[in-house]
C-alpha cells in the first residue's frame, strides 16, 4: 500500500540553443524502487574562425607568451525539469513554502512526538523545517505520507532526480515515534566505450566530482559538458539507466577521441620584413600518444632570412586540467634588407620555459586560472657574421641574457551573446644563469606587468564585433628581447612587424567579422581599427611614438581543412618605410591548410 502511495513521475525537457549536449529524462520514483533512464548526446557546434590573439613581442624583441583564448559566443543548455505530482496528494500538499493543512479522514490518529528521517547527506535544514510542520501535531498515515512526498519533492527540486523517501513498514506508531527513511542515488558504475589510445582513468577522473554521491542532474550535465569542450575529445554521448538496486544508476559513455596527428602547412607574410617577411610555416601536433591527455607540438618557420624552430610538450596532472608544461625555441636570423647585406648582421636567440597552470574554476561557461611560468632566454647579435656587436644599451658584446618569473592569471567567460577574457602577467628578471647585469641600468633585473584583455560580442544573429584591449608596463629599461613591439598583424596592421620596440606600450583595436555569404563562417568582410603608443624609460622614445590604422580584411573558409586570409592597413601616421614588400605597403595575407586525416 505505501509503494502505491508513494509513486511520482519526473519527466525532463531540455530546451537547446547552442549548446551540444542534450538530456532526455523519464522515470517513474517509488518507495522501494528508483529507475531514472538519462541520454545524453554532444556534438561540437560549428563556429565562425576565432580572431587573432592579443600580442605579445615576437622573437627578435619579447617572445610571445601564451596568450587568452578567443572563442565565439556560446552558452550551455537551459534544462527545465517538470513534476507531475501524484493525483493522491491535493494541490497545496506539496507548496514546499508552507506547511500543509492535516488530514481530515476517518484514519486512526496519532500524536508525532518524534519524526526520524534518517538516510540523508543533504538538504537538512530543509528537511527539518518540513518536518516541523508535523511534529508535535496530531497526525494521521495519510499526512505521513504526504511527509515523505514533500522530502522526496525537496529532492528532486534540488536536482537529486533518482533519490526519493520511503515510511519503513511495521512501525509501532502508539509511542508517537516514526522513522522516514531517505534513498539518496548514486552512480554505482560508470562504462567508457570507444576509447582507443587515451586510457579509461583520463575520463573517469574528470567525471568523479560529477558522479559524486548523492547524484545531481545538474552535476552531471556540467560534467559532461567540460568532458565535451576537452580537446583530446571529438565526441561524448552518454547514457545514465536503471542499476541493480534501488536509487542506483549505471552511466554509459560512448567516446570519440580527436585526432592523435594533426599537421599545418602556413604560408604567409607576418615577419618582419628586416628579415623577409614573406614565409612558410609547418607545425606537427601529437595528442596523448601515452593516454594520459599529454601534448607535443613541433613547428618549423622559415623566410629568406629567418630559421626558427620550436617544441613543447604538455601533461596534465590532476583531474581539475592542471598542467606542466615544456617549451624550448631557437631561432638564427639574418638582416635581408640590401642596405646591409654586405655587413651580415645576424642573431641567434633561445628560450627555454617550464610552466605550470591549474585552474581554479571552471564551468562551461567560465574559467579562472593560474600559472606560473620560469623563462630562460639568450640572444646574441654579430656583424661580419661572427663578430659578436652590441646594436644597442644593455647587452654586452652582442649578448642579452634573462631568467624571469613570470606569475599570470587567465579568465574567461562565455554566454549566448558574447565573450569575455583576460590575462595578467607579472613577470620579475632574477640575477640567476648568469642573466645579463651591468651599470648601464638596462639589464636582466627587471619589473614588468603585460595585460590583455578582449570582448568578442554577436552584435546581430550574423555579425560580430571584436574588442582587444594590450598594455605592457614598467618602472626599469629593458633588454631588447624583453620590449614590446607594436606594428604588424597582431597589433597595427599597416605597419612593418615591430615597426617600434619600447619598454612600454599601449595598445587597442576594434573589428568587425561581417559574412557575406548565407554560411556566416564561410567569407567574411573584417574592417578594422588598431591604434597603439611606446615608450622608453632611460633611452629616446621612438619618433613617431604613436601609431594608428585602419583597413579591411576578409577571411575566407574555402574548406574545413583550407582557409585563406588577406588584410589591408592603412596608416593613418606616416612613418620612414624604405623597402617596397606586400608588408611595408600594408598588405598581409595568409594561406592555410590543415589536413584531415
């Protein structure tokens, strides 16, 4: 009779907008058995090409750090969960916000001097101020198990989908004492499926806060959806059903795991044209080849006058995606231009970095981390091709050293309609690995702080408009390879790449992505607005310190493995440019393919 009573019906409806995973729930909950069959499916939404990343100095003055992610607008699904209540209990009986009026039947009735709900871990205080409705009351069966129906409601308003409470059988109710006893549900088994290199321990790790007992819907779909987001990942389907007892629950994944290769073939012209701006780049990529979602990249660029090369190899290691990363990068360039081919002036400079970042929150809509990172980095200059030469203050004979800590923080936040990330980096040269000191006051010993900040908004259902906010700050000089450049496509595009070199800089743009075809990601129209302003602490500040541009691009997705871009800047500050490339007239262009395999 108390099972008959008890009965409740759940069901889901999931109201999808962008986001991948969809949930369909139905279930029936009952005293002594709970069933609640949970499907799920993510499939990565197509997204418009992300814009560029906020700046950092390149090689020949501040090495780009890792910068803030850029994405499109998107949001994780709205779930509504809806309760048809049981046609046994009137209306008001379950308004969990006031306490229901007693039964008024022909039952036996008894005076509740104690009401034990024993079982919970959650949801106390709730319970107790439920129960308070009845304790001390002269009650009858009926209210008791109206009693239980408002704690299982409590539940499942919270999300607990498969828990539920039950009134034991066989209680002596004369004393005036009565037990409710409380199911609360747990996941007693997850099955991973489809995995071929990246190991089963991988996934489980990241879903266990979301399979903690007791189990919540909501915990659930927020797990699946950062498991979905994770790059070692292609596709996540998951399926929760009935387990083997009551308020217990099985939970299937179907996985596809993302490619374990990826390769890049890049020609472009984004160097500085001192060296030949005109360039290939080829970039291999390996993704958990040992199955603990660990990462190795490879890239090789080239020009008329550069060669660079550059490796790095990250490990996760912990559950909550924090990370140890590995980076070396040596580059050997050479002045091209003819006014001083005859006096071979070259450079070589290496880093070598070490780094760890753990992030501290992380929703699918928003993530906040911290990372530290220890740089090592050398760079020498010759003329006459190995006569080592000092082309400014602060190196010594040619040679520049620094070993700086740098600390950074990382934020981002996403929603239907817009974007937001941020990045701040202090970093602090330290007098170790025989860095660069001298008298001069402009060595290896330094204070800076490098801030990025960018909002991306969906102006309309088909444009968007791109915000990019960069600042370096210092109270010291700097070594060369420490100053932040300004000019080029990652700054003010319509000038030479690092155009000016200076130990601190501002700098902002605005842009707009504005499709031209019915695909909004297949050709886009890009009209730009970049402006920015150096300067130097001990030596001269450049003339003209200032710089502004504006112009057009278009960005063309010819496949989704070929991609093509052309910008054209024009400055609207007149500076000296005496060579004659695509770059120092303006215009930059880039061509792209990725294969798929």
């Amino acid at each position: 009779m108390i099972c008959n009573d008890s009965s409740c019906l759940v069901r889901t409806n999931t109201v999808v907008h962008s986001s991948p995973i969809v949930f369909a729930i139905f279930s029936c909950l009952a005293i002594t058995s709970y069933g609640m069959p949970v499907t799920a499916q993510t499939v990565a939404p197509a997204q418009p090409a992300p814009p560029p990343n906020i700046p950092s100095p390149e090689e020949q003055s501040l090495p780009s750090p890792e910068t803030i992610p850029e994405e499109v607008p998107s949001s994780p699904e709205e779930v509504q969960i809806e309760i048809e209540q049981p046609s046994v209990n009137p209306p008001n009986v379950l308004n969990l916000d006031v306490c229901p009026p007693l039964a008024e039947t022909s039952e036996l009735s008894f005076l509740a001097t104690e009401i034990r709900v024993v079982g919970n871990t959650v949801l106390a205080d709730q319970i107790a101020k439920q129960v308070d409705c009845y304790l001390g009351q002269e009650i009858r069966l009926s209210d008791l198990f109206n009693l239980r129906s408002r704690i299982t409601k409590l539940y499942l308003d919270e999300g607990y989908i498969t828990s539920g409470a039950f009134v034991p059988n066989n209680q002596d109710l004369t004393n005036g004492s009565v037990e409710i006893q409380v199911i609360e549900g747990e996941i007693e088994e997850l099955q991973i499926n489809g995995l071929d290199r990246l190991r089963k321990g991988y996934v489980s790790d990241r879903l266990a806060r979301a399979m903690e007992s007791p189990f919540r819907q909501q915990d659930l779909e927020r797990g699946l959806q950062l498991l979905q987001v994770d790059p070692m990942l292609q596709r996540v389907n998951a399926e929760l059903t009935a387990g083997n007892g009551p308020g217990k629950s099985l939970l299937i994944l179907d996985l596809e795991e993302a490619d374990t290769f990826g390769l890049s073939f890049a020609g472009d012209n984004y160097r500085s044209p001192s060296i030949g701006s005109e360039g290939i780049n080829v970039g291999l990529s390996v993704s958990h080849p040992l199955g603990i979602g660990e990462r190795f990249n490879a890239s090789y660029g080239r020009t008329e006058g550069l060669d660079l090369y550059d490796v790095s190899y990250s490990v996760p290691v912990n559950a909550q995606d924090g990370t140890l990363r590995l980076r070396a990068s040596n580059s050997d360039s050479r002045i091209v231009q003819d006014a001083f081919r005859d006096i071979d002036i070259r450079s070589e400079t290496t880093t070598l970095s070490a780094g760890f970042r753990q992030p501290l929150v992380r929703t699918p809509s928003e993530e906040f981390a911290l990372g530290l990172d220890f740089d090592w980095k050398r760079s020498r200059s010759f003329i006459l091709d190995d006569i080592p030469f000092s082309f400014s203050l602060g190196p010594e004979d040619g040679r520049s050293q620094v070993s700086a800590v740098r600390f950074y923080q990382d934020w981002v936040k996403r929603s239907q309609s817009q974007v937001l990330a941020a990045r701040s980096q202090f970093s602090v040269g330290l007098d170790l690995f025989d860095a660069t000191v001298n008298d001069s006051g402009i060595d290896g010993r330094f204070f800076s702080w490098l801030g990025q900040f960018q909002w991306i908004k969906q102006v309309s259902p088909r444009f968007l408009m791109l915000t990019r906010v960069g600042a370096q700050l210092t109270p010291d000089a700097l070594l060369p390879i420490e100053r932040f450049s300004l000019g080029g496509i990652s700054t003010i595009r319509g000038y030479s790449q690092n155009q000016i070199v200076t130990d601190n800089a501002l700098t902002s743009s605005i842009e707009l992505r504005i499709p031209i075809t019915k695909d909004p990601n297949k050709v886009q129209l890009t009209p730009f607005f970049e402006a920015g302003v150096g300067w130097n602490n001990e030596i001269p500040d450049p003339d003209p310190a200032f710089l502004a541009s504006l112009g057009l691009g278009v960005r063309w997705a010819v496949s989704p493995w070929l991609s093509m871009r052309l910008d054209y800047g024009i400055p609207l500050v007149d500076v000296d440019n005496t060579g004659d490339s695509l770059q120092e007239d303006g215009l930059y262009f880039l061509l792209d393919y990725r294969p798929q395999f």
